[in-house]
C-alpha cells in the first residue's frame, strides 16, 4: 500500500472508531481516549497517522479491567487555541480524560495545561525541552526525545564522523521547538568549535525556502542542518538538493518524519543524506516486530513514526491502567511514574521526576536505490544513543 491509498484509509478511521465506540455503549460504560492532532493544515498527513496507530492500539486492548476502549480524533489544525478548545469540549461534555497526540510542541504545551486543570493524562511526541523542563506538569507525559537529545544524537556524532567540516548554516521554524533545537545545536557548536555560519528563520506557514537557501548556498556551509519537521523539512530538503546543495556539502535533517518521509522525497533524494529519527521500522525490539506484523496485517504498510508513535502513547496510557488496577487519572500517574517496559526502541523508562521517556534517539543516512534490500529500507541506522539533560537541569518541578 503506498503513501496516497493509507491517507486515504486514514481519513476514513473514524468509521472504525466509531464502531468501536457503539459497541462500547452497548457493553457498558467504556474507558474513552482522545487523539487531539492535527488532521488538516500543513501537518495534516502527520496527524492522519497518528490516528492510525491510536485505532491500532485501542484495536490490540479492546477492553482494559474489563471495561471496553472507544477513542475520538481531535482536529487541532496544529493551532494551540484550536487544541485548547477541542481538549476542553470533550472533557466537559463526554467526560474524557486520558489524551494520547500533539504534534507540534506549541499545541502540546497548551493541551498539557488544560488536560491537567481537566483532571486527566496527557502524553505526546511533541519535542520542546519545556514540555518536561520548566513548563512541566502532573498530567503531561513525553515518549518523544526532547530537542536536546535529538540534537545530542545528531549533530554531535556527525561532528565526530566529519572532522574537517567546521562551517555549519541552520534552518529553523520559529517556535519553540525550533528554538530548542537551535539552541542546543549552538551549545554543540560553541564546545566543539564548530563555526555556525548563519541561521534562517521562518514561520510554520513557509512553503518556499528558496530565500533562505540563497542566503545558505552563500555563506558555503560545510553543513546545512534543516531544524523544521514534516513537510517543511521536506520541502526544504528538495529545495536544498535542487540547488545543488547536496554536491557541495552534507545535509542533516535533525527531526525527520520517517518513514513517510522517505518514501515522499525518493531514495534518490535521500541517498547520502543523514536524518534524526525518533523511530524507524529497522529497530530490532520485540515489541517493534509486533507493530511491524500488526501494521502490515491491517494497512499492508510497515509503521511510520507518526502511527508507531500514536500506538506507543496509547499502549502506555492502557498499560498504566493495568499497573494501577484502575482507569482513576490520579492512581494511573501514579502508576506511570518509573514504570520499565519493553518499548519500540527497546527497554524504555518513564522518570519519575519529570515524567520523560527514557529512549533512544537515531541518526540514519540515506542508501542509494541500488542497495535497498526492500522498498521501504531506505536508510542505515548509522548510530544511537541516550542523552537527557539531568533532572535538576531540566527546570521541572514537579509537585
């Protein structure tokens, strides 16, 4: 199933939801889960999946302490208001309590807060440090490696790999998670001496970054490192390639998509490209050759990040239900904090003291078509590691 015909059984998920959900009724009251994401606008496709990998799970449990599972999607159009609203709607008038989406930080942020005044949990993939750092809260979980450790997995070990290349150019959405990662990147750069050339800033609405790439292709970068996600980052990557920038210097996408997209942008485009990845479908763990079969089982599609990290939210969430022997917020918190469990990327920590996953984060580099061993192997995972600020440097302060 290519790219296209899953979108478009994605955007006739909430059919299967809703079947879920009036079977539910009819058994007794169920345990309702929400997945706040963006379904339209320009992270759309993200979201999309994200829905999936929730069906998948709620699919997998079909019941948890004996009480049936029913899940809502919520369009957050990506816009903090917009998922403010939609999380406040669904938890004063159906009583929804457990939340499992954010893709974007700023959106993620906001529903945190408004999940915790609601009484609930809230987990997310979303990546600024804030989430578990200074603006962390009691309801707000992270399975995602902030944008710390991205950039610590990253640009670190590929300093490491190119020793000679010293001139660094940056491109950045302008929002916090943008923000996180440049400045961890400039902390990088200032320790190891690297000379960041320049730096490009743009909004979350860009499409053309042919501007900053004349100002990038100028400053003769040894290294362009793309800060933006999704389809911006991939619009600037072939933006990029198109001017001719990946002859002249090595390009690292620090917070890839996956999956999606690589087979968006081609092997061709990709090859010798290097990507941060939260998750990629070559990982070898139990549970992630679990996800593998039961994706290809029900889409004929192996995970992208976007559905595997969707399903590994809402397996946390349902497992903490379990731990607890409740489906009660408070005892399900509880439950949470510090629970070791074998997860896609391998064993997997939440912290107690700042409710972050403790996962890897990947850098992959791209292969050339004439090395893929199947059609979805279009990198190499070329190195992986750990890296969190500790917890008395993180500015979280739990009550």
């Amino acid at each position: 199933m290519n790219r296209r015909e899953l979108l478009k059984l994605a955007a006739l998920s909430a059919v299967p939801g809703a079947l879920v959900s009036r079977a539910a009724v009819a058994q007794g009251a169920p345990i309702q889960l929400a997945c706040p994401v963006p379904m339209s606008g320009p992270f759309a496709a993200n979201g999309k999946y994200a829905d999936l990998g929730m069906q998948l799970a709620i699919r997998q449990y079909g019941k948890v302490l004996g009480a049936p599972l029913s899940y809502t999607v919520l369009d957050t159009e990506g816009k903090p208001a917009t998922a403010v609203r939609r999380v406040q709607e669904v938890a004063q008038q159906n009583g929804v309590r457990y939340f499992a989406g954010g893709i974007l930080s700023s959106e993620s942020l906001a529903m945190g807060k408004e999940v915790e005044k609601a009484g609930g949990v809230f987990i997310t993939t979303a990546g600024a440090d804030e989430i578990t750092g200074k603006d962390c809260n009691s309801a707000t979980f992270r399975w995602s490696v902030p944008t710390f450790g991205a950039i610590e997995q990253t640009v670190r070990p590929l300093i490491r790999m190119l020793p000679k290349a010293k001139r660094w150019y940056t491109i950045t959405p302008q929002y916090v998670f943008g923000d996180g990662l440049l400045s961890a990147a400039q902390a990088v750069f200032k320790e190891t001496g690297i000379e960041h050339v320049g730096n490009s800033y743009h909004s979350l609405s860009e499409k053309e970054f042919s501007g900053y790439l004349t100002n990038a292709v100028a400053a003769k970068p040894d290294v362009l490192l793309i800060l933006n996600f999704g389809s911006q980052s991939s619009d600037t990557l072939r933006q990029a390639v198109s001017f001719g920038m990946k002859n002249n210097c090595t390009i690292l996408v620090a917070w890839a998509s996956g999956l999606e997209q690589f087979e968006a942008l081609g092997a061709d485009l990709c090859d010798g490209v290097y990507f941060g990845a939260q998750y990629w479908h070559g990982i070898d763990s139990p549970l992630n050759r679990d996800l593998i079969q039961r994706t290809n089982t029900a889409f004929k599609s192996n995970p992208n990040y976007s559905l595997a990290g969707s399903y590994i939210c809402t397996k946390i969430l349902l497992d903490g239900m379990v731990k607890a022997g409740s489906a009660d917020p408070k005892k399900v918190i509880a439950a949470l904090e510090g629970m070791k469990y074998d997860g896609l990327t391998g064993p997997e920590e939440i912290r107690k003291g700042d409710h972050q996953v403790l996962k890897n984060y990947y850098l992959l580099k791209g292969k050339p078509k004439n090395k893929m061993k199947n059609a979805d192997d279009y990198a190499d995972i070329v190195s992986s590691g750990q890296s969190f600020l500790p917890l008395d440097k993180t500015g979280c302060k739990l009550a």
